[in-house]
C-alpha cells in the first residue's frame, strides 16, 4: 500500500491498478482472471487498466473488460499496442479512436485515451503514449531505418522482404548480424501516420487534457501504457533487448509532465518490469505484470 503527501483538504482514495492482462493469449487468461477475482474482492475507489488488455479481437478486449464487472467504484483505461492491433486492410487509428472507446463504455470503463474525469477532486489523465524511438541504444549505431521498420539488421540480412532496408554505402558491423528480433507491431499496427508523428498528436492531447483538468483538481494522477521516462528502461547489454528498448515509450512525455505541480503519480505498463522513480512531488511506477504473472497495485490518495 503506498500513501502520498496529505494536503490540506485530507482526501482518502483508494486506486487498484494493473497492466498488460494480454486475455487474447492462452496463457495469460488464467492469471487475468484470478487478477479480477482479486480486484473484486478487494474493492476501492478506482480501478485503472494500463493497457495491453487483448490483441486484435474486439471480443478478448470486451470479455476481459467484463471480468471487472462487479468491481463497484469508477473504472479507467488506457489502451496499449496490443489494443491497436488490427487484420490486414484495418486501421489501428480508427480503432482506438472509435471501437475501443465503444467496447470501453459497454463494459463501463472510461477510456482517459480520449477524455479524462475528476473523481473526488482528484484529476485522471492519460493515453496510451508511444514512441518517437528516443529511448534507443545509440551505442548501437543502428541506422533509423531499421527502427522505422522495426525489424533488426541482422533479420533484414535474412528475410528476402528487408532487402529494401539494405544499403551497401552503410558500415553496418559485423555484430548487427546478430540483432535478429523484430518488434511485431511492425506486422499488426497499421496507423495513418509515422511513429513520431503519433506521439505529436498524443503530447497535443496531452498537453490540453493537464491544462483543463488541472484547473478544477487538487491532485493528478497520470496513466500510461508506454513508459514516458527514460530512467524506467532497463538496457541489459544485450543487443536484441536493447534494440527492442526503442519501441517502449519517449521521453517527451515526461517533459510534460514534469511541468505540472499537482501531478503526483504517473502509472505504466508495457514493460512488464516494475519499477519505481520517486521524485520530490512526482512518482513515476510501472506496473510490472508479465504474462504469466499478473500485478494488482493498490495507491492511497
């Protein structure tokens, strides 16, 4: 149980958090639903999903959303990259714009993606973040293209359909043959524009729902998917993990958020490593649920 600083208005608020349930794949189902057993159980005030709920179908998204269905206090969701997974010739941006938001309501979620919400004079923001590739490993010295593709150099090395992403004027080294991993929203995500310009629409957004919420709350609570601080990463010295540290969050979200006062807890998912970076009035916290292992978090506010 974590407690943050009292302010003169004493406000006791409970907030059950979790991330990543993944209820589209087999072995993750079990742990999501023990998760929401517990959660229902537990009960609280305020119950946040960080993303990652399901895959591509509609139906895992909506069925796990259901397992909360009995939880009695607000409930808030962001969506993850998973969410925006999507079948050839669909697109990811229509989906977390218009169907994820329709199932959210169904199952009675609030989705702060697209709106945030005051509970108890207590702001909640957020969204799904993304990344601008600013968490890579420079010391790499992979050209941006590969990111871009979000496939490895030595995998392009191999696969006839990366043959565009060679250039023979590159120095590629010879130990780029050994970064094979590929990052697989590259397969399943299909948005209307690139990476970084994803991430300029989410801090626009960002940006305005603080301003407003912040106006008419006394505290804020920020949720994310993607990790918006650096110091979050975990680089292993392992070149195939430290590739795919690119495609965990950006830095400009921290930037943001940085800058608002009653901001006292920022929430995240997608690594599936908890960690913890406290800060004089802001704490930023991953969640850590793996698939196998779900986490439940439980905030006083």
């Amino acid at each position: 149980m974590t407690h943050f600083g009292a302010s003169d208005t004493i406000i006791i608020m409970r907030i059950l958090a979790s991330s990543d349930l993944h209820y589209n794949i087999k072995r993750s189902k079990e742990p999501a639903e023990e998760l929401a057993r517990k959660t229902v159980l537990r009960g609280g005030d305020v119950l946040i999903l960080a993303g990652d709920i399901a895959g591509i179908g509609p139906e895992h998204f909506l069925g796990c959303l259901e397992l909360f269905s009995k939880f009695k206090g607000e409930k808030f969701l962001v969506a993850g990259n998973h969410d925006l997974w999507v079948r050839p010739g669909q697109c990811s941006f229509e989906k977390w714009s218009k169907h994820l938001p329709r199932l959210a309501k169904e199952a009675g979620f609030w989705m702060l993606d697209h709106q945030p919400k005051i509970v108890d004079h207590i702001g909640f923001v957020g969204n799904i973040g993304w990344y601008d590739y600013s968490f890579r490993d420079e010391g790499l010295k992979i050209p941006m293209r590969f990111y871009e593709a979000k496939v490895g150099p030595g995998r392009a090395l191999r696969l006839s359909e990366y043959q565009h992403l060679l250039d023979p004027t590159d120095q590629l080294l010879p130990e780029h043959r050994d970064i094979t991993t590929s990052w697989r929203d590259g397969q399943y995500v299909n948005l209307p524009m690139s990476d970084k310009e994803f991430v300029e629409h989410l801090i626009e957004k960002l940006q305005t729902d603080l301003i407003g919420v912040s106006r008419n709350c006394e505290k804020m609570v920020a949720v994310f998917h993607h990790l918006p601080c650096r110091k979050l990463i975990w680089y292993r010295q392992n070149s195939n993990w430290d590739f795919a540290a690119a495609f965990l969050g950006s830095q400009r979200f921290r930037e943001v958020l940085d800058n608002h006062p009653t901001l006292c807890l920022c929430l995240s998912g997608h690594n599936h490593r908890a960690n913890v970076i406290k800060g004089e009035v802001l704490d930023y916290i991953t969640i850590g649920s793996t698939y196998d292992e779900k986490v439940l978090l439980e905030f006083e506010l």
